[in-house]
C-alpha cells in the first residue's frame, strides 16, 4: 500500500501495464479496487477488470491475511487490510 500511495499519480499508466500483463484474474481485481477506491483514480481499464471479479470463496484483498466480514461489492472482495 505504502508504494501505491508514494507513487501512483506518477506511475498509474506503468502499473497498470504491468497488471494488465499478469494471467490471474484476481490480482486485477485487488489492484483495481486500490487504485479506484483507495486512490481515487477513475479509469476505464477498471470497468473492464470488474468482469474478473466474482461471488464466493474467500476472496481477500490480501491473500496472506485473515478473512474479515467487510466486502466490497463492486470487487466481492474482503477488505482484509
């Protein structure tokens, strides 16, 4: 979180290459949830990386983190952080 907020205005289009690169579906979804909702940032790569989002499981804006029962339902991820 601590890069995301020192360096997105300067890097947004560099992050969001990049992320646009990676196969799993679910690290567009944790990134666009910060960028949109943490950030600030309105894009529309981010309309089209809501599709990857979905119901069900135990899907945390942290992998490595505790589930907690806040979610976003844009994202349907807990916002474990």
């Amino acid at each position: 979180m601590d890069v995301f907020e020192e360096h997105d205005a300067a890097y947004l289009q560099l992050i969001l290459n990049e992320i646009s690169l990676h196969e799993v579906k679910i690290d567009k979804v944790r990134a666009a949830y910060i960028l949109e909702k943490r950030m600030d940032f309105k894009e529309a790569t981010f309309d089209n990386w809501v599709e990857f989002a979905q119901r069900g499981g135990s899907r945390k804006l942290d992998a490595s983190a505790e589930y907690v029962p806040k979610w976003s339902e844009r994202w349907c991820l807990s916002l474990n952080l």
